[in-house]
C-alpha cells in the first residue's frame, strides 16, 4: 500500500495525535522515535518534512518538540501519503505487456481498480482522530517490540513467503 518511509511518517503523525492536547504537548523527535521503536535519524528527517508542509509545527529548544500543527481530526492520511509517495502513472497492465484500459480488461483489472479505489477513499477519509480517540478515550497503547505477542494475528501487510 505504501513504503517504509510513509509507514514511519504515520508512524510519527499518530503519536503526536495520540498526546494532542491542542498542541501543549510537544514531544521530540528521539522521543517520537523511541517510543515507536523507530530509527532517529529517520524520524528528524520525516518529522522536518511534515512541519515543511504544515502538518506538524515545531520548536526548538528547551520545552520544544512538536506537536500536530492542526487537531487530529483535520488530519488525513492522504496528506501524509502524498508527501512520501509518488503517483504510480503506469498505464502497463500487469497481466502482461498491455496497455490497461485499453482492449479486453485482463482476468485482474476490475478487481485492481476496485482495490486502488477503495485505498483512495480511505486515505482521503481516514483522520489521525483515530489514533487520538484509541488512545485518549479508549485506553489503548501499541504493544512494546519487547513484549512478544502470544500468536500472530491477520496484518494490513501482504503475506510473506516463507522459505522451507
């Protein structure tokens, strides 16, 4: 659906959407990053691109840190992927040397524009209130990498192939 350094920038986001208190609370990028168990450097990268484009506001020095430059709720995922990732454009259909949308659609097209349909409209429809809402009103914190969980569960991610 997306790449690593998206993941990382929702990464971020929810977690400055999980402390918003009207932007009062602002946290650092190495505290953003440890407590999502994610790479610093990566994250001060990210965390400079979202207050270039207005997402977060940040402040220097003693008591600074960032905060989400707006509430949660006027947050969409879309704004974050649009800032990492780049329109695919391809008109190649992956069945195989076709142009899509052009003669017979192949055994695949209407379910893949149904899905990248479906990925477009959460995205545009999905707020960072969620994390806020999970967090502040429901209680619920993500599990530490240290804690390993008692079974796997069904993940957003595709299937890894597992070598025999």
């Amino acid at each position: 659906m997306y790449g690593k350094q998206t993941e990382r920038a929702i990464g971020a986001m929810s977690r400055l959407a999980e402390v918003w208190d009207g932007g009062k609370t602002r946290l650092s990028a190495f505290e953003i990053a440890d407590q999502r168990g994610l790479p610093r450097p990566m994250i001060a990268k990210i965390l400079t691109a979202l207050s270039q484009a207005h997402l977060v506001a940040g402040s220097p020095g003693p008591g600074g840190g960032y905060a989400l430059a707006r509430p949660p709720s006027e947050i969409t995922l879309r704004e974050v992927y649009e800032l990492f990732e780049r329109e695919d454009r391809s008109s190649t259909c992956p069945f195989g040397g076709g142009v899509c949308g052009v003669g017979e659609p192949c055994a695949l097209h209407d379910r893949l524009v149904d899905m990248q349909r479906q990925i477009a409209a959460f995205l545009k429809e999905t707020t960072f209130e969620n994390f806020r809402v999970a967090s502040q009103e429901k209680g619920l914190k993500p599990t530490p990498l240290s804690i390993s969980a008692p079974g796997p569960r069904e993940s957003y991610r595709a299937v890894e192939r597992r070598r025999k």
